[in-house]
C-alpha cells in the first residue's frame, strides 16, 4: 500500500536546500563576527550604529532562516521516517526546540539594538548594556547548540540504521552532534580548554546536506525498500 506524503528525492531536495542559501553562516561569522567584539563595549556599540542596516539585516535573515528551518525539519524527517518513526519525529521535535531557543535568543541583539537609541541613557551606561545584551545573545545559545547536538546524534544514529544512506555520514553526524554540545559546554564546564578542532566535526551537517543534494535526490523509493512515498 503507498504511503501519502513526499517522496525521499523531494525531501532530500528540501532538507539540503541551505547548503545553497547559508544565511546563517554569513550572519555569525561575516556579520556579528565582525561588529560585535566581547571585550570592547565601546567598540561594539560603534559598529552596530555605523552599520545599522547591515546589523537589522542580519537579524531579518536570521528570523526568516529560522522560520524556514520549521520545514526543513519535516524534511528530515520524511526523509528518515522510513528508518524508524517514532525517534524519526523525536529529533524532529528536538530540532523545533532548538529554532524555538534561537529565535528567544536573537531577541537579545533586537533589544541591544534598541538601546542605541534608548533616551535617558549615559553614554557609558548605554556602550555597556550594549555589549551585555549582545552577549546574552552567545550565552543563550549556547543551550540552543545543546538541544542541536542532540538532535544531530539521533539524526546520526536514523542515518547510521538507513539502508539507502552511507553509514559513514551517520557517525559524521554523530561526531558534529557531540563537538556542538563540547562547544555550547565549553564556557561553563570546560573552562580553561579551548576547543577550536571540535569545529571540524561541526561540518558533519553540512556533509549530509551536500550528500542530500547530489546523492539524495537520486534515490529510488523502491530500490530503498519502499512501497511508495513518505511523509
């Protein structure tokens, strides 16, 4: 009997689709990067009003990749389903946990924002509920990249089951869930050791989604022991 739904191609299509759109990526490194600097208030509060629109920009990209990472969730989890439902729709959940900690965190840069120009404020005042608010931001996300790394292992471990994925890219995906908790870990439990290689397995997401372009769009349902569509 065929499944209602969408077809493996169409959700690898759909899941992989950031690779070609990297709002998020551009945003932290090539934007909040370069403005917001953690031990100079003043410094950062200049760049923030010296390039206000490419700072109000960011946060809207952010917003909307966010927004749009609802479907990819589903995505992935059409794509996985096959392999196991029930754990299928748990990482799907931990994924909509993760946007939901993101975008509560993003509010934190709105308000920062903001108090540029807040009236009442001494300029000394302001420079420094500046920074504190834009790095209540990194803080707060650092629990979203917890829940994310979470979600990369189940992800790795549905792919690692899969008959119509490569195993490899599940333990890829396990190792970048594992070197995105470390990380998110880092400030407040592993203090004093600095963890820059654990970046490398970071890129295990994006592995799976350049497989899910090249590869996974090519899939054949029946080949991949499949009765019909998924969804």
């Amino acid at each position: 009997m065929q499944q209602q739904g969408i077809s493996l191609r169409m959700a690898a299509l759909i899941a992989g689709l950031p690779l070609i759109f990297p709002a998020a990526p551009c945003a932290e490194y090539f934007v909040y990067g370069k403005l917001i600097m953690a031990t100079n208030a003043a410094l950062t509060t200049k760049n923030l009003l010296n390039h206000s629109g490419l700072f109000q920009s960011s946060v809207f990209a952010l917003l909307a990749m966010y927004l749009i990472d609802i479907v990819l969730a589903w995505a992935v989890y059409s794509f996985l389903k096959p392999v196991h439902a029930g754990f299928s729709l748990l990482a799907a959940w931990f994924r909509l946990v993760y946007i939901f900690l993101a975008m509560a965190a993003l509010l934190n840069y709105v308000y920062a924002f903001e108090l540029l120009h807040k009236p009442g404020l001494g300029q000394a005042h302001r420079v420094e509920q500046v920074l504190f608010w834009a790095q209540a931001r990194s803080f707060a996300m650092n629990f979203a990249y917890l829940v994310s790394g979470m979600y990369l292992i189940l992800v790795g471990l549905l792919i690692y089951q899969a008959s119509y994925v490569p195993k490899l890219l599940g333990v890829i995906s396990m190792l970048a869930g594992i070197g995105w908790m470390m990380i998110s870990l880092q400030p407040s439990f592993v203090r004093g050791n600095y963890l820059p290689w654990m970046m490398v397995f970071s890129l295990g997401e994006m592995l799976f989604k350049v497989w899910l372009l090249v590869e996974g769009t090519r899939i054949n349902d029946e080949r991949a022991g499949l009765s019909g569509a998924v969804g």
